[in-house]
C-alpha cells in the first residue's frame, strides 16, 4: 500500500510512522530525514535545504521531488511506502500523482492527525530539536496551515483523506491509525474486484 500521513509539527508523525511501517512491513520515505541526513553529510542540496530548514521554510520543490523521484525508484518501494512529510504543497501532490501514473500506481490513502494549535505548541515545550525554536517552530506551524492544509480538500476530492484524532496514547491513536489502514484496503479491494470483474468476457450475444 502506499500511504501518506499528514500532520503539522508535533503531530506526532514520528511514533505512528514508525508504528506503521512496523505493521505494513514498507519503506518509511521522510523528506525530513533525507533532508537531515543531506545536511549532516553536506551535499549540494543539504547545503541549499539547510537556508530553508533553519528558517522554518519549506525547501523549494525541485530539491524535494528529485530525491523523492530517486528514492521512489528504488526496488524497495515497488510493494509500497509510507510517505511521511510529502507531499506538503499542491505542486507536490500533483508531482506525485504524476509520477505514480507512469508506474501505474497511485496513492492508496491518506491519513490526516489533528492535533489543535495550542497541544501542539504544549507538545514542542517537551521537545528538543533545533527547529523547534519557538519562533521557527511558529513558522512551522504557519507553513503547514497556509502550504499544506490545501493538500487536504486535494485528497478529500480524491476520497482518499481518513482525518484521525491525534489526541491521546501513542497507542489509542495508532488504533485508529489502523482502522483508516482497513478502510483504505477495502476500497483498494474493492476496486480490484471491480476491475477483475470487467475483464471477464462479456457473455455471447
Ligand atoms: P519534517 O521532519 O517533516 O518536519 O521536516 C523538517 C523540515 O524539512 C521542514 O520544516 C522543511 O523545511 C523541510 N521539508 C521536509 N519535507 C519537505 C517537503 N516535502 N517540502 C519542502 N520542505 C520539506
């Protein structure tokens, strides 16, 4: 399956992520590692995202869809990925569904994890990575509501959007995780039965 999860920072995408990809037994594709890693191993584009990290900005799309283009590719991913962290603008999404098309794939489902402004700001308190910088931290947020909560009518159009309460547990939210997870497959199921179904030879006139 190939599902995304979407949430602003401090969602807690990390812990469900990782619950997933444990579950789903697929490669865990986050543009916000990659990106790290890139830093850390001073690359070009590690170099260029880095202007863009600290300052709580989304790197520009170019960078992004090439290492998700590459990554994608790799043989790993033919059975399915979580991506965690792409798309997070319109541009992006249709990149990807573009780029899906030509595999003849697509996007099985997308989970969404509300979490309100205020826990999320109580949640980054209890948080220490560089980003989190109150002010940058703010942007973040900013960023999320203004680039990529449009990403959400996008996939409600689709009817691929699950929004789930990220409220709670690790556990109870990972719950309901999965029972988005079961929707998704439902559909997917019952698409391929409707599909296997039209290849059946039409009965003789
Ligand atoms: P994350 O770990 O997903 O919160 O990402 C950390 C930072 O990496 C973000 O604040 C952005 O600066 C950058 N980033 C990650 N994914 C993307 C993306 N899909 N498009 C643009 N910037 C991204």
């Amino acid at each position: 399956m190939r599902i995304i999860l979407i949430g602003p920072p401090g969602a807690g995408k990390g812990t469900q992520c990782q619950r997933l990809i444990e579950y789903l037994r697929v490669p865990h594709l986050s543009t916000g590692e990659m990106l790290r890693a890139a830093v850390r191993a001073g690359t070009p584009e590690g170099i260029e995202a880095e202007k863009y990290m600290g300052q709580g900005q989304l790197v520009p799309d170019p960078i992004i869809v090439e290492m998700v283009t590459k990554r994608l590719e790799y043989r790993d991913c033919r059975g399915g990925c979580l991506l965690d962290g792409f798309p997070r603008t319109l541009p992006q999404a249709e990149i990807l569904d573009d780029l899906l098309e030509r595999h003849a794939m697509s996007v099985d489902g997308v989970i969404e994890l509300a979490v309100p402004h205020d826990e999320l700001i109580h949640r980054m308190m209890a948080r220490k990575r560089a980003d989190d910088d109150p002010t940058i931290f703010s942007k973040r947020i900013a960023s999320f509501e203004l680039q990529t909560a449009p990403l959400l009518e996008y996939y409600q159009s689709q009817k691929k959007l699950a929004t789930i309460d990220g409220l709670g547990d690790a556990e109870s939210i990972f719950k309901r995780v999965l029972e988005a997870v079961q929707r998704f497959k439902n559909v997917v199921n019952l698409k391929g039965s409707k599909r296997n179904g039209s290849r059946r030879p039409s009965p003789p006139l």
